[in-house]
C-alpha cells in the first residue's frame, strides 16, 4: 500500500491524512490483459515450435496460429483476474461530479 501526505493537511494542528493509491479497475482489468496476453503469445508459439515434427514453411503458419489462440486465451484469463482483483477489493474509482 502505498501512502503520501496530502498537501492540504495542517502541519500546525498536528492532523495528518493518509491518501491510498486507487487503482481503477478498468486499468487493472486492461493491464493484466496485456500482460497475460504477451505470455499466452510466447507460451503458443514455443508449443507450436515444440510439437512440430519437422521445420518448415508451415511451422510458421502454426506458430502464428497458435500465438493468437494463446494471445486470446490470456486477455480472458488477464481480464478476468483483473476484474477478480478490482472486485475484491471493493475499490470504486472517484467520478468528477460537477454542480
């Protein structure tokens, strides 16, 4: 958890107030899709390169294949543990209510 004093806070009367870091969810959920995404990627295409039985033109038709397919497997999973995370936090990002 990450702190910071706020600016506003009165040294003098000697309060202090705590300011926590939010993330909001959506960033969460969009983070953890990119990243999950990336390694589905290289997890796909080294199991393509790994049950080929021979070197050739097509083995790069199946690692392209087989990046996209774990490419898209890990921004579900990514964006679900995202979601799992920001839920479970019960964090809701402030909204800008102007009067």
């Amino acid at each position: 958890m990450v702190t910071k004093r706020d600016s506003t806070a009165s040294v003098s009367e000697g309060k202090v107030t705590r300011r926590v870091r939010v993330v909001d969810p959506s960033d969460a959920v969009t983070g953890l899709s990119i990243v999950f995404g990336v390694i589905g990627v290289l997890v796909g295409v080294v199991a393509a390169v790994v049950v080929s039985t021979d070197f050739s033109l097509y083995l790069l038709g199946y690692c392209a294949l087989a990046g996209l397919a774990g490419g898209s497997a890990g921004i579900v999973t990514g964006g679900m543990i995202g979601a799992i995370l920001a839920v479970a936090k019960g964090v809701v990002p402030r909204r800008d209510i102007r009067k």
